[in-house]
C-alpha cells in the first residue's frame, strides 16, 4: 500500500462493463514527510475518499481483491481513507487538522 491525496476525479463516459459505477481519483503521492511527490496515479475509489484526503490505496493484483471485479483491469484502488499518519514520534498528518 502507499499514501496519496486526492487531488482530482477522472469521467470516462465510454469503459468497460465491470468498470461501470467506479468512482475514478486522481491521487499524488505523499513522501514520508508528508510532502507531494511529483507522481500521480488514477485509482478506483471504493471507499467514498473526496478531494484533498489522504488516502492509502493498492496497486496490482491487490487492487482487483473484491468480489467480482476479479477480471476487471483496475490497476490501483483506494483501500482506505487516513485520519492521521505519525512517524518517529512526530505526526505528518491529521485529517481533522486539515479541515
């Protein structure tokens, strides 16, 4: 898994049938300072994650775990919404800080 922030959404009117109903996010990756990386990274959304949340998502297989998108071609997926991240003692990020 790895962190990221919502930073946008992607339409896509025209997509495969397994992939009709799939929120997608546009996610920038987060370093270990809680800096924004110049990498992003179009997930599925299955959490309910929204702009400006951070957010750990899985990529690869790990992304096609839910019953019935098995043979769907999602590469990454939010797994989960983040309420705060501390390392070493020191907290990066808060959730509740942030709004």
């Amino acid at each position: 898994m790895q962190i990221a922030r919502v930073c946008g959404t992607v339409v896509s009117t025209q997509k495969l049938d397994k992939m009709r109903g799939l929120k997608l996010l546009v996610l920038q990756l987060v370093d270990a300072e809680g800096e924004l990386l110049p990498d992003y990274e179009v997930a599925a959304d299955l959490v309910g994650a929204g702009v400006g949340e951070w957010v750990l998502f899985s990529r690869g297989s790990a992304a096609r775990v839910e019953p019935g998108r098995e043979g769907c071609p999602i590469d990454a997926l939010t797994v989960g919404i983040i309420d705060t991240v501390s390392l070493e003692n020191r907290q990066v990020y808060n959730k509740k800080d942030r709004y």
